[in-house]
C-alpha cells in the first residue's frame, strides 16, 4: 500500500481488519514500528474523531505526530499551475508539499467538498494536489467524496459484532439542516461492497448516491420496506448529488425512530458521529443498547493504526 485514501488502495480488505482486531487486543506490542518516524496531520476543515484517533494510532506505535489547522495557521495554498499569484494565495502546493514531505514520513489530509461544483468537488482536488507533489505515503482522513479512515471502522465494527456470516446491512438516509457532504456514504458503500455483507441502500427520491458508488447495490427509495430484516442500519445524511448539495425539505419522517428499529428483530444501530439528535436519530435508539456509535468511535483507532503500520512496514 502506497497511499491510503479509498479501498482501492487495499490490497486485502480482510487482512486489513483482521490486522486492526490484533492491534485492538495489544494496542502498545508494535511501538518500535514508528520509532523515529513523524506523522503529520494537515486539517483544511474541523475534526474530533478523525483528529484524535489518528495521534493515538500513531502515539500507539511510537511514531511523533505534528498537527496543523491548515485554514487558520497556514498560508492559503495555491493548487493550479500557471497561475499568477498576485490575489489571495501565498504558497504553492509544489513547495508545500515538498516541503511537509521533508518534515514528515506519513502525511495525513483531511478535505471537505465546496458542494457548490460538483466536477471540482469530485475530481478530488486537494487530495490528489497532496498526492501528486508529496513524497511520503497520504492517508486520507477524509476527502471530498470519501471517508476510508470510517469506513475501514464502521467494517471492523461489523465483524466483531455480527451473528451471522453474511448479515443485512442498509445504510438509510436522514434528514438534516445543512448540506452535508456524500463522503461517508460513498466510502461506505465501496468497503460494503467488498465484505461479506448483503448492502441496501435506502434515501428519497432525488438523494441517489453517484452511480459509481451505487453500481450493482440496491437502492430503495421506501425506507421501511428496506429496513425490514436489517442487522445492521447505518443512518446518515447527505445532500443531494443530482441536484448538487441540495438538502432535504419536509422529509423530517425519514428520522430513524424506535418503531422503524423495530422493523428488524436484532439490527444494531451505527452512526460515524457526530449526529444532530431528534433530527437524524431519536434518543430512544441512539442510547439504547442496540447503538453502536461508541463501538465504532473506538475502531477509528484501530483502523488509523492497521493503516499506520502498513504504511510503516510497506509504504
């Protein structure tokens, strides 16, 4: 593994998670691994999960980590060749890259998507800019379009908990009062559609994923008939990708509530966090037993080190 920024980038998405799980069980038995190695974490938006599960994976293996909020300590990067920088950029990306590159053995980048021009938001810009002029292993902590780093948590979570080989999973849309971003849902379904799961997907009419995402996977635009038998219901929002970054109006009846939960005997409850509660989900089915978001919250440290210590031993 060269760069970690989708499951493409995996070479055995099993023994990815399976090397996380062992990392979860001693935590601290790979510290020589990042000895002398430096981790760099470069936030162009906000980050709680993301953020601190990083430096605890790379804090667990022996690696230093330096972090920067791009958008409020740094220069404004310039990401276009040829262009006369006489506005409001004041650093390319060719010498800020090479440069993090000098400082550090791993760079982790986190992006976020304009949701105002879809072409520029899903060519992926910023990420494969990084890509392009660094010389060390990316680690996408969240892009664009994708968000592997949950992903690869929300996988690992599904295998430690499941009853059956091959369990339902439906990833169901929620309402919300911002435009959000369809990174976590799209990643979602790519890292579904290569583990021994049965995926649906269920959202509103004009709320379908992009094609590319959703090829050869269910999707239900009646949100009961797909929860229906569900051992896992993975709820989130995103705005619309045919009407780029539209949101959701009168759609409230799409909260996931306990009678909905109820359409499943067992199904377990997963949000990435954080949730905007009695919006997205009620109190009732996020502090019930059935919730998982803790569980998951815990694996974005599991899942940042099995890709650290790949990095580290292949990258």
């Amino acid at each position: 593994m060269r760069h970690f920024t989708s499951v493409k980038d995996v070479a055995d998405v099993k023994a990815l998670v399976a090397s996380a799980r062992e990392l979860k069980a001693s935590p601290n038995a790979n510290r020589e691994a990042g000895k002398h190695r430096t981790l760099g974490l470069l936030f162009f938006n906000p980050s709680l999960r993301t953020r601190l599960s990083t430096q605890k994976a790379a804090m667990n293996l022996g690696m230093d980590v330096m972090v920067m909020n791009l958008n409020q300590d740094g220069w404004s990067i310039e990401m276009e060749d040829g262009t006369v920088m006489n506005g409001s950029t004041q650093e390319h990306i060719k010498e800020a890259a090479g440069v993090i590159s000098q400082y550090c053995d791993i760079i982790g980048l986190r992006t976020f998507p304009s949701l105002i021009d879809k072409e520029a938001d899903y060519s992926d810009r910023v990420l494969h800019r990084f890509m392009a002029h660094a010389t060390v292993p990316i680690i996408s902590l969240e892009s664009a379009i994708r968000h592997p780093l949950q992903s690869l948590a929300d996988l690992i979570t599904i295998e430690e908990q499941k009853t059956k080989v091959r369990p339902k999973v439906v990833l169901s849309w929620a309402p919300h009062p911002r435009a959000l971003p369809q990174a976590v849902a799209n990643s979602f379904a790519e890292w579904m559609r290569m583990a021994d799961v049965d995926l649906v997907i269920t959202n509103p009419e004009g709320f379908d994923l992009a094609p590319e995402f959703t090829e050869g996977i269910p999707v239900l635009h009646g949100q009961n008939e797909a929860l229906h038998g569900a051992d896992f219901v993975y709820v989130k929002n995103w705005s619309s990708f045919a009407d780029y970054g539209r949101i959701g109006q009168g759609l409230d009846h799409w909260t996931m509530t306990p009678d909905k939960m109820a359409l499943n005997a067992s199904g377990k409850f997963m949000h990435c966090l954080p949730v905007r509660r009695n919006v997205v989900v009620a109190d009732a089915v996020i502090d019930s037993p059935a919730s998982l978001v803790l569980e998951q919250a815990n694996n974005r440290t599991y899942a940042a080190q099995a890709v650290l210590l790949n990095l580290l031993r292949h990258g």
